[in-house]
C-alpha cells in the first residue's frame, strides 16, 4: 500500500524476512517493553509470542549515555528469539514530516541524524524520518553479537503504527480514504490517507497520558483510579478531559476540510489505534465536534489468521486496552515482513 515507510535500516536482507520480533522503545510504559513474535507462512501471519518484556527501554538522551551504555545487554526468553528484530522508538528528538530535507549532519550543535525518505504520494514531498545517529546505533547494540535476534530495522514509532494499520481490515474495507489517530503515552499522530496513501502527516503533543493525569489531577486520585474511571461510566470524566482534547481534534476538522478543499478528497471514515482507556468518551468528544462517529482499530485484527482465539482472556494482547499498548510493535513486525518476505 505505499505506506511501509519506516525503516532506518541498519543492514540489508537480501534472503526473506518470515520470522520477526517487533519491540517499542522509549515509550515509557510501566508494564515493561511491548514485544510481539510474528512469522509469515503461505501468507498468513502467525502471533507466535507477544507480552512486556522486563527490560529497560529507556532511551539515551545524549551520546556519552549511548556510549557509556553496555552493548550486547539485552536477553530475550527463548519464545521472543526470531532471526530478526524491528524496533520501534519514542524519541522526543526524531522528526517525522513531508520534506525532501534529512538533516543527516548534526547542525549549530543538534546531534548527527540517521534518516530516511519515502515517497508517498505523487504530488507530495517525501516523507522524511530522522533519529540521532547515537540512539540508533545504541539500540543496534542492544542485543549479543552471535544470538537471536539481530536488529534488521529501526523505526519511528508513528511509521511503525502505520505500517500495523495498513493491514487492519477496517482500513481496507474503508476504501483508503480514512484519518487515523494514533494515540501514544506523550503525542498523538494524526495520518490522513487518500486512495490508501499517505497525503498527510502531523502530531499533537497529547497522548493518552496527559488525558489521564488531567483526571487525576481534578478528582485528586492516583492515576490508577483515574484510568479506572476513564473505563467505567459511574463518573463522567468528559468535563475534565475536554480541555485537554479539544485542540487535538480542532486539528482534525483542519484536516478534513484541507482534504475536502484541497485535495478533493471528503472523509467519512475516522479511526484511533493505540488508545488503551476512555474510549467512549474520546468518541463522544469527537462525535459532538465533528459529528461524526470513530471507530476504535484492535492491534489483534491485523492478523489474517485469528490469534484471539488461542490467547487466554489474561493474555495482555487479549485485552481491548492493554492490547492496544502493542500498536507500534506488531507495525513495526508487519513493515519488516512486507519489504522481506
């Protein structure tokens, strides 16, 4: 679908890629770090593992931490041991935009930037993704020289979400004109698509987080209690939370109407991946806005084969919330496989 756009990649595959493991870095999650094991079989895609991996994700915040940090450091349990692994990263330091521009060398003191562009639409500049070269080269090092996995490609965490719902058959049945959000712990990433390509790409400093802490802050509970109310209906949290969602979605309905002027391209399709709690209160936000109604995309429906059915409801990945902590590692899995397999 012209949208695998994520790859920094560290080496080239020249044999197929049909055995991943996806994992998400930096976001900060207390569970641990997102991991998913996917293998491609006749075409089908298998769950083979999924689950938070005890290990630290945090990422360096300057060269001398990258350089201080000790290579080879990572052991994965033997289920999580692919060939291969594509890893998806939270950097407040990478960019994601249209630009023909990739800022490969530091300037007036940034750090020297890894990049890549991929072409998305025709009429459109690339879309360029960067991440500073010493983070890129401490997550190649993360794992021992000589044992499963290897890093095959480093990912923005955004592109790596794109990649995961570009096969979710909401998407395809949508006809491939659709704005996703994709929700993260600090941003949210809206992508708008026509005739399935991506014609444009912005971010929004509010994630699931700061909607979060929001009711904590208001109702004075721990963030544990907030997020118990933001999935339950005793309390209605949307007085709270509006405030924090309303220039997220007055972004949305610039989008639509520069789709709809400029591009000649009205949407009627509205989804949100990655949103693990308050769901039906961000619809409610979102339907007295726009007036119209999104739709919530599951990780787990991605998969043409049907790994819900074999994972035990205490599964994380079986979860509607947890689950969706997993939007960026099975994308960054699915985008291997599709450029590899």
């Amino acid at each position: 679908m012209g949208i695998n756009l994520s790859k920094l990649k560290i080496a080239s595959k020249s044999a197929p890629v049909l055995d991943v493991v996806g994992m998400v870095l930096g976001a900060g999650l207390p569970q641990g770090v997102p991991a998913v094991r996917l293998a491609r079989k006749d075409g089908v895609d298998d769950l083979v593992a999924g689950g938070f991996l005890d290990l630290s994700g945090e990422l360096p915040a300057t060269p001398e931490d990258a350089a201080a940090a000790t290579p080879g450091s990572w052991q994965v349990p033997t289920a999580f041991r692919a060939p291969h692994a594509a890893l998806a990263i939270h950097s407040g330091q990478a960019f994601l935009r249209h630009s023909a521009e990739t800022r490969e060398n530091g300037e007036n003191g940034d750090p020297q930037m890894r990049s890549v562009s991929r072409a998305t639409a025709p009429d459109l500049p690339p879309l360029t993704a960067g991440l500073p070269e010493f983070q890129a080269a401490w997550a190649a090092r993360l794992f021992p020289e000589g044992r499963r996995p290897t890093a095959c490609s480093i990912q923005i965490a955004s592109t790596a979400a794109m990649s995961g719902f570009s096969h979710n058959p909401a998407f395809k049945k949508a006809g491939g004109n659709a704005i996703v959000m994709m929700v993260f712990p600090s941003y949210t990433a809206l992508a708008a698509f026509q005739d399935s390509m991506l014609v444009l790409y912005r971010e929004h400093p509010v994630g699931f987080r700061h909607v979060r802490e929001a009711v904590s802050a208001q109702m004075r509970v721990d963030e544990a209690m907030a997020e118990s109310v933001l999935d339950d209906t005793l309390v209605d949290p949307i007085p709270m939370i509006e405030p924090v969602l309303r220039p997220l979605l007055r972004q949305i309905e610039i989008s639509v109407d520069y789709l709809a002027r400029r591009r000649d391209c009205p949407v009627e399709n509205f989804f949100i991946c990655g949103l693990p709690t308050g769901f039906r209160y961000w619809a409610s936000l979102f339907n007295r806005m726009l007036g119209r109604t999104p739709t919530l995309c599951r990780p787990l429906e991605s998969f043409s084969g049907s790994p819900s059915a074999v994972l035990p409801d205490t599964h994380p990945l079986a979860s509607d919330g947890t689950g969706q902590l997993f939007m960026a590692a099975i994308g960054a899995a699915f985008a291997v496989l599709d450029d590899h397999s």
